[in-house]
C-alpha cells in the first residue's frame, strides 16, 4: 500500500533517538509539551545499539572470561571457552531491552515516535520520508526543534568500510567468530577499548597509530598503565605510523603504512579496523534551509541553552560544539528541553566525567594539573595508588592510581583522574564534589566505607593535605 503525504504539527521535534534526543523528549513530555521524536534507524541511536552498550557488554563478557583463564594465584583453574554466538546473544538482549525500555518511556511520557529520516524544509517545517517503498513522508510543522542526529565513524581514505576486511566499531561489535588477527588503526577510546575485547578473546591485536603514544588528550601517566597492561595482554603497538594502503593477499589483507620520513611497513591481517574517531552527522539535514551552517570542526555553535544561532532550533550531542559523550548529550536535551518549556535551565561544563573502559579504566573531570596552573590556579595535587588500596589487592587490580587536583588557597577540588578498577565509576565521587564546590577537607573528613576502592578518593585528598594514613606524605 503506498501511503501519501501528510502534514502534521507540534510544538517540539527532535531529530534523532540517542541518549540526547529521546531523554530531551521524555523530559519534554513530562514538561508537559506536545513532542514528536523522529528517528531514521533505531531507538536508543548509536549509544544503545551500535556503541556504549554492546561494547561494554562485550568488555564485561571478556573481562569475566579472562580473570577465570588467570585467577591461578587465587587458586582459580579454569579452561574458559569463548561462545561467541552465545555471548552475542547476551550483548543483544542487554541491547534489546534497553532500546525496547527506551521506546516504551517515550510512549508514557506522551512522546509521538516517527521513524523516517527527517530534513529542514523552512525554519518551522521538516520533511520526513519514511522507511521502505511507497510508505510516503510527511510534514511536521513545529514551534521548536532539537537536532540530536549524533555522529559517524570518520572514514581513512582508501579504508572504506566493507564490512569484511575493513571494519567499523559496529563491525566489530557483531563479528561472528574470532579473527585470527586485527591491525586497529588508531589508539583512541574506541580503538583501545575494543583492541582490549578482541585480545583477551584470543585474537591477534597490532595498534598502528600516528601519534607517539595511546590516548591523545590523556596524561602520560594515565596512559602508560593502560599501555602496559595492553602489552602484557600482547597488543603490539606501531606508534608514528599512519595506514596508507591495504590489499588482498592470500586470503587475508596486508596493511600498508608509513612513518614521518616516508618509511613503510606491512602488516599481514586478516581483517582491518579503522578507529580514528567520529564526525558529525548534519549532511542528511538539509541545514541551508533555516541558514545554519556548522563551524570549521563540523559541529554546530548553541549558547548556554543549546540554542543554536537559528531561534527556536536547538542542537545538543555529537552534533554541538564540546566533547562526544553520552551524559553531555543527556544533560544537553534535558535542559534544552527545560528552556523550551520556559523553565529556568542552563548549561554548566565544568565538571563533565569522562571514562576509558579499557583494562584499567580511565575516569577523569575537571582540571588536570596542568589545565589549574593554565588557569591561574596554585594547583595542590594528592595522589594514591592502587596497591596501596586494601580493596583493590582483594580484586586482583591494583594498577593505577586516584589523583585529585584542588586549588591549594582555597581548598576547592578542581578536577581528577583515576586509573584503575572501576575509575568510571570512582570519578562520580569527584564530579559531585566539584559540582557542589567541595574542598579536600570535605572528601578527606567523608566517612568512606572499608574496604572499598573509593577510600583511594579520601586518601588522594588527604594525601593533597600531607596527612596521608596508608601513604608517605611526600
């Protein structure tokens, strides 16, 4: 049946179902605002189902089989076998009842969910065209609108992604079986985490990267723990190098890359993963039509309510200006939506958590030391390690450390960083102290309880007061 166009109207619409858009909509829909949701593939967006959540499913499900294959000092004998259709049915069904949950929140919230892919027509109107043959589009006339279309792995030239020898992050998350080896190209967050995944299930892991080092943006302190361990797991790493060329050759592929002084080196695969970051996704919106354009970087410019240059258009998530993550994108629809609503709401960045879930994880927010002096700041710094951690000796993790940096006049906790078991979640401890503008007096005196790992936070912060208990003060 070939369904026609049709016209429609509401007072917000928000394009794209990742964790910015559908939680702008459900936040709208409590507000009590007349929302359509529109999403061109599935609920939830890349997070739910292509990124976040099946990557850390597949990192738990091959963390778990690894410390079995290695708990012999606990007097652990095992002799794990990886079922990777078994596992793939686990990560799925995590996924499934998350993105079924997403859509069922919308509904009760009174969202109307369209699914088609959505583009501008004027500065009130979108044309959305809905998937499969003859199912027409439609026109929603709104009052306001959210972009929230997120972002797109970035393309190496010559590395296009077929999905047999050169994979995607998405690629890797539904590979079927075990390959024999990989050469990730590119050592960020996304590269390192499923470099991790792939080695501990017994795969063949080279890193070709560019730069001299894991991680761009992290101290080298924080790196160099999640490189060694990288190593221990039997990761090679090719740093200063940069993929210029790949081929077939004997039924696997062969990887070609050069260094600076235009040395080349090969690499026999059998399939490549091309990790070197993401780009937004504004080219399917037909942007020109309500006059905005996006900045030198791809990303779109909004002020404290995610307002963009363009009144009553909004942009939150991959597609606005600051780092690509998930909580930044939900804080960014909420008050979006808030401000929508007339609600008083703003934006406050200075204490947005970041986590690497690579073996150990990185958490990190706020100021690195050096970022406090750049900033006026007299930074006292408190550091504690793992091993010195009574907790984390009882897990069989003890690299990495909890560091905190604080203004030394005043006290206040400027920023950390934390390597180490469950840092994604230690980070949390001192997001909020930074966000309720705590000092090193207020974590030090905080009852933590024993033994945990977030003891480490009270020790790193009187260790800044240079009465440090399980550390030398010095």
């Amino acid at each position: 049946m070939v369904v026609g166009d049709v016209s429609t109207g509401t007072e917000l619409a928000i394009i794209g179902a990742g964790p910015g858009g559908y939680v702008a909509a459900i936040r709208a829909g409590q507000l009590g605002l007349d929302v359509t949701l529109i999403e061109k593939d599935a609920w939830g967006g890349t997070c739910l189902n292509y990124g976040c959540i099946p990557s850390k499913a597949l990192i738990t499900a091959t963390d778990v089989g690894y410390e079995a294959d290695t708990a012999e000092e606990m007097g652990i004998h095992a002799d794990v076998k990886v079922d990777v259709d078994q596992m793939t049915t686990w990560k799925d069904g995590v996924v499934d009842q998350l993105t079924s949950g997403v859509e069922k929140l919308c509904k009760a919230n009174g969202v109307n969910l369209v699914e088609g892919v959505a583009e501008f027509e004027s500065e009130n109107k979108l044309r959305v065209a809905h998937a499969g043959d003859g199912q027409g589009s439609e026109t929603i006339e709104f009052e306001n609108a959210i972009i929230a279309t997120g972002s797109r792995p970035i393309e190496v030239p010559g590395f296009e992604y077929d999905g047999e020898h050169v994979l995607s992050s998405r690629d890797v998350l539904d590979l079927d079986r075990v390959p024999e080896s990989m050469v990730v190209v590119g050592g960020g967050y996304i590269g390192m985490e499923l470099s991790t995944v792939l080695a501990k299930m017994g795969c063949d892991v080279t890193v070709v990267e560019m730069l001299d080092d894991i991680l761009a943006g992290y101290e080298e302190d924080v790196t160099s723990v999640v490189r060694q361990n990288a190593q221990d797991l039997g990761i090679d790493f090719r740093f200063g190098e940069a993929a210029s060329d790949w081929e077939k050759r004997d039924g696997d592929i062969v990887v070609t890359t050069e260094n600076e002084a235009g040395e080349e080196f090969r690499y026999a695969t059998e399939k490549a993963f091309v990790a070197v970051g993401r780009q937004p996704v504004l080219d399917t919106l037909n942007l020109d039509a309500i006059g905005l354009e996006p900045n030198e970087d791809g990303h779109l410019e909004t002020d404290n309510q995610a307002e963009t240059d363009v009144e009553g258009v909004y942009a939150i998530g991959d597609v606005a200006t600051g780092p690509m993550l998930a909580h930044k994108a939900s804080k960014e629809g909420q008050v979006a939506a808030e401000a929508i609503a007339g609600e008083p709401a703003a934006l406050d960045y200075q204490a947005v958590p970041a986590a690497v879930f690579t073996d150990p994880e990185i958490g990190t927010v706020g100021m690195t030391e050096q970022e406090a002096e750049d900033a006026g700041f007299s930074p006292a710094v408190g550091n504690f390690p793992m091993r010195a951690s009574g907790r984390s000796l009882t897990t069989g993790n003890d690299d990495g450390f909890v560091r905190i940096v604080a203004d030394e006049e005043s006290g206040f906790i400027l920023g950390a960083q934390i390597v180490g078991p469950e840092a994604s979640e230690l980070v949390a401890e001192l997001g909020l102290a930074i966000e309720m503008g705590a000092t090193l007096e207020d974590v030090a005196a905080t009852i933590h309880t024993h033994p945990t790992l977030s003891e480490g936070v009270m020790e790193a912060a009187e260790h800044a007061l240079g009465h440090a208990i399980h550390t030398l003060n010095r």
